[in-house]
C-alpha cells in the first residue's frame, strides 16, 4: 500500500467562461458600496425589529432592535463590514475571517478570494482566504497616464492592463489568512514550491530552482500555522517580496520574476479565484477614476 504524506492536493482553477455583469446575480467587491449597503441594511434591519416587537410589552423597544438586527446579521453581500472591530475592516461572510480595508496606510484591500484544496479528489475545503491589496498612490502614478481614461469595463477584458498590473513596481501584498485548523507549514511550502515553481519555469525558463529554494526555504517546519495565522506577502518597491508570518518577516528576495510569479496564482490568468481577480481589477480602474 502506498502511504500518502499529504492526505490532500491543492485543487487546479477550472477555466472559467466569462459572463457579462447582466446575467448574473454576482457583484464586484467594493468596500464603499459594501459599507454603504450594510449600513443602510443595518438601519432599516433596526427599524423593522422595532416595529415588530414594539407590540411586547414586557421587552423594551431598543433591546428587541438590538436582537432583531444580531439575529439577521446574515446580509446578502459576500463581504461586509465588520462589527467587532472599531478600525475598518472588511468581513468574508464565507469564511468568517476578517480583513482590514487599509494596510500601512496606503495599501487598500481590492478583492477577497478563497484557496481550496482537495482531499484525495473527493472533497474541497477552504484552505485560506486572502485579500489583496495595492498602494493608491503606485496605481496612479505607474498606470494612470495609460489607462485613465479607459472604463472600467474595458480595463476589465484589456489583457495588457492585467500585464502591467502584474509587471509594474507597484506595492501590493496578498494577505493569506489560515482557514483549515490541520494545515502545516510543510503543505504550504509544498503546494508554493509546485505553484509558484510553475510559473517561475512559464515566465523565466527552467533554470530558477535556486530561486524557487529560497524562496520555499522561509516556511520553515519551526513556523506554526494555526486556524488564524496571517501569511503576508509583500511586493515592495524595487520588486522586493517580503515574507511575513504572524507579522515577523521570515525573509525577503529581491526578483521582479519571483514578485510576478507569486502575484500571478491572484491575479494571472488562471488565479486561484476568479471571482477576486475580476474584483481587483475593478478596484483598481476605480482608484484611477478617482
């Protein structure tokens, strides 16, 4: 009998068939029109709890809105704000892990995705969520004077600006927040060495196994990844990535193939989660329009 050391694989992106915005039910991720949907949602939820308990005398008007509205959180938008946090954050209602809208001051939360994996082909999990942010500032200044003055419709079909995106020393981190409580360090460094090794041979040729080794090597067995944990990885200026764990940097290399690489399993052309690509680049056409 052949022992497995990994009871699972990270399942491959299926391909995905565009469907115009009309005919379907989906929408893209923003964090103004979210938080000023679910604002309006909370009050009217508020209103509607009064109303129909102001009729029970022995429950005081306001504590029956209160539970009315905790009873009814469940909002039809996959991404909400969070309640518990007093800074700004943004709520995966799928995974109930939460992100915050802005990172270092510049950097602002575009889309929100979900790594699967499956477990010997018969059932996918959700492995992590992540979010993916860009500096405002960078978008402009690199891409501005290019697309500005395209839509955001077709900025969504143009390949070119996902190229850019991709290839231009803008800051951006991919933010993987831990989801499967038995994940371990070694089955991430694994399923990167495959990923990311891939890419590296599809964009830069096949002689970057050095590269890919230093850059697997940080996810060290030592590392702990518990339900939680927080895996940033940064594309800093200079097309510098910076590995964090739990906010303590685990390393960094300095490789414009290596940033492309990584960004690409996000946002390339067969990211992990299709859906939060196509959010990033409405995002992104957004900051340019504003």
């Amino acid at each position: 009998m052949v022992s497995l050391r990994f009871p699972f694989s990270f399942s491959q992106p299926a391909k995905q068939t565009h469907v115009p915005a009309s005919a379907t039910s989906s929408r893209p991720f923003n964090v103004a029109s979210s938080a000023f949907t679910i604002a309006a949602a909370a009050g009217a939820a508020a209103v509607a709890g009064v109303a129909a308990s102001s009729q029970d005398p022995k429950r005081p008007v306001f504590q029956n809105a209160l539970n009315f509205f905790f009873a009814n959180r469940s909002l039809p938008l996959w991404a909400s704000l969070s309640l518990a946090d007093s800074s700004n954050s943004v709520l995966d209602s799928r995974t109930g892990v939460s992100f915050p809208s802005v990172l270092t001051d510049s950097q602002r939360l575009l889309g929100i995705g979900i790594r699967k994996k499956s477990i010997l082909g018969l059932k996918n999990i959700d492995v992590y969520a992540f979010g993916v942010y860009a500096d405002h500032n960078d978008v402009k200044k690199l891409l501005g004077d290019k697309y500005e003055k395209l839509s955001s419709s077709q900025l969504v079909e143009n390949k070119e600006f996902n190229d850019d995106l991709l290839e231009s020393d803008i800051s951006m981190t991919v933010r993987l927040q831990i989801v499967y409580s038995k994940l371990s360090i070694r089955s991430v460094r694994s399923a990167f060495e495959e990923s990311v090794g891939r890419r590296l041979q599809k964009f830069g040729g096949s002689s970057n196994g050095e590269l890919l080794q230093r850059f697997t090597s940080q996810f060290k067995d030592e590392y702990k990844i518990p339900r939680g944990s927080v895996i940033g990885l940064s594309r800093e200026r200079g097309h510098v990535l910076r590995t964090t764990i739990d906010g303590k940097e685990v390393g960094s290399i300095q490789s414009k193939l290596l940033c492309r690489s990584l960004l690409d399993l996000y946002i390339g052309e067969e990211p992990f989660d299709a859906q939060a690509k196509e959010d990033v680049k409405l995002n992104v056409a957004s900051l340019l329009h504003n």
